[in-house]
C-alpha cells in the first residue's frame, strides 16, 4: 500500500466566479487559497488556460501565475495548462521566462494540446488554421529550445526566456501526451479531474515509454483529483453539489458562474445525468475525514501517482479552505510524528 505522505500535494485553480460574486472577488478568492495552500505545505499552485466560458476567469493565465507568485513566497506557480494551440511558442516563452526572472525557481509551464475552446474563440485567438498532429511536438520542441540555453548560431533568442530552464510539464486527457512526454523525459500531469476514462491506461504508456532526459530521470505522473471534504460525508455531499451542477451544465451546454450548494441534488436529476456526472467525475474524492483518506489511499494504489492535484469547487471560500485542510490532514496521517510540521 502506497503511503500518502510520500504523495506530493498540489491544486489546481479555474478561479471560478461565484453566482452574485464578482471577478475581482473570483482573483481575491484564488490569492487567499494560494496562499492557504503554500501554508499546507503544497508543492505547486497551478492556473488553467480557459476562454469565453462563463464562470471561469483563468483566460489570461501568465498574468495570474504572476500574480499568485507575488502574493506567495514558497509555492511553485504555474499553468495547469497554456494551451499551446492558442499561442505561439515564442510569446509563450518570453512570458513565462520573465516569470522565472521575477519569482526564480517558481514558475512551471504545464502545456495542454486542446484549444480549450470552441471554434469563433479560436478563430478570435488568430488560431483558426487547422491543426495537424506535427503541430504539438513541434511547438514543444520550440519552447524547450526558447527556454534552454541558447545554441551556437541559433538566432531566434526568447528574451526573457532564454537560459531560464522553466520546467515544462505535458497535461492530457489522452494517450498522445502521455506518448509525447514519455518520449521527450518530460513530467506528465493527467486530466483525470474531468476525463478520467484513459488514466490507468495513460499511466501505463507514460511509464513503459519514458526515456530519461536532462531534466527527468524517473517518470513523474501527476494526476488531477476532484475533491470536496467537510466534517462529515453528509456535508461534503451537499458542498459538492455546486460542483455536480456545474458538471452538468458542461455537459448540457448551460454554463454558469459557480452555483450555491442545494440539497438533495440528486433527487432532482435523472438517471442519465447521475450516471454521466459519476463518469466525468469519477476520480473525485467527496467525503468526511475517513472518506477522504480512503479515496485518496485507492487513488494511490490505483494509480501509483507521485502528486495529486486537487481541484475544489466550493461555493463557500472559507469551506474551501477547510476542505484543503482536511485533505492535507488526510495525506500526513501515516506521517512519523517527527515528521510532522511543527
């Protein structure tokens, strides 16, 4: 059985606004949990590139990797991803490279290969030319050249960017990425808060494949983990429904801003939504104490991932809060004492 504190501990943020919140409130809410987190003891705070979805203010993601940076003093901040398809590799760099120049030793470029996005944003993004399956190797290659030292003859030079190594990392929902960053020694993060359906079997790709490179030489999975924890399951369940509405209305095409918890959400919808909710849903850990620790100690030996990467939905911020504080206590509990943060 694999020991949750040997688990890396990190979060994943879409800065989600709140039904009757604002924006400013949506970023406030993302600094205060940053800064919890770094309290925690987590590894990473990352950022997740989205555009012209209501609810989500993550859309301008170096801007609020920078800003998490700056109200932190510990944490590694990064996206969770940029999605490469949306931007060219050089204005990548240089953004991400300037980053590592403020907050050196910080900064993480997760890149996903999805738009994250539907067609007229894309094509708002000057990103309409079609994509071919050349395209994300290529543009990953680029960024590892922009980022590492510059080369003899080389005369494309990312300034910033050029010489600050940013760890890159590749996020998937799919078996390509995972191909992908096994072949190049690259970290590998899986989507398996929302696309749980391949995990297992990505995992498995990554870690048969992986070639160890200059910056990696063991394989390093990471995988998301929806989770909502109170003091009892009955809690957590009714918290969890703002994350099961807004499930929903992915799936149904009626995004919303993030909604309040309501009970006995599952009474009111049918079986055919329960059953594609638990789908899209189906690494998610929801529960009290006990619970969590159980679901989190199946998700360890399920998988054998070296950092879990929360995503919590909470209407509440303070309950958001709680509930990271639970899950940490949850992933330390097998700890030696002596171990243990004074």
């Amino acid at each position: 059985m694999r020991s949750l504190h040997t688990i890396a501990l990190s979060m994943l943020d879409l800065v989600a606004v709140r039904e009757g919140g604002t924006v400013a409130d949506a970023l406030a809410i993302a600094l205060r949990t940053a800064q919890h987190a770094e309290h925690l003891g987590f590894t990473r705070y990352w950022l997740a590139e989205h555009h012209n979805m209501a609810g989500i203010a993550s859309s301008a993601t170096a801007v609020l990797v920078g800003h998490i940076a700056g109200g932190t003093s510990r944490i590694r901040v990064g996206s969770g991803g940029v999605m490469l398809p949306n931007h060219a590799p050089l204005v990548v760099a240089e953004a991400f490279g300037t980053l590592a120049e403020l907050y050196p030793g910080r900064i993480d470029l997760g890149l996903g290969r999805a738009p994250g996005t539907d067609g007229p944003t894309m094509r708002a993004l000057r990103r309409d030319r079609p994509e071919t399956e050349d395209d994300f190797p290529r543009d990953v290659a680029e960024l590892q050249r922009l980022l590492g030292d510059p080369q003899p003859g080389q005369r494309l030079i990312a300034m910033p960017g050029a010489g600050t190594h940013v760890p890159i990392w590749l996020l998937g929902s799919s078996l390509f990425s995972a191909q992908l960053a096994a072949e190049r020694g690259l970290p590998f993060a899986f989507a398996s808060h929302f696309a749980p359906r391949l995990l297992l079997q990505a995992i498995d790709l990554y870690r048969a494949r992986f070639r160890p490179s200059a910056t990696l030489a063991q394989p390093h999975v990471a995988i998301g983990v929806p989770l909502i924890a109170a003091p009892t399951d009955a809690e957590a369940e009714y918290l969890a429904s703002s994350t099961y509405q807004r499930v929903l209305g992915i799936l149904t095409g009626d995004r919303r801003r993030l909604q309040p918890p309501v009970p006995d959400f599952w009474a009111q919808v049918d079986g055919q939504a329960r059953s594609v909710i638990g789908d899209f849903l189906a690494a998610a850990v929801v529960g009290g104490p006990e619970t969590v620790r159980a679901g989190l100690q199946r998700l360890a030996d399920l998988t054998g991932a070296d950092e879990f990467v929360l995503v919590s939905d909470v209407y509440d911020p303070a309950l958001r809060l709680r509930s990271l504080d639970i899950a940490a206590a949850a992933m330390r509990a097998d700890q030696p004492p002596e171990a243990l943060p004074a």
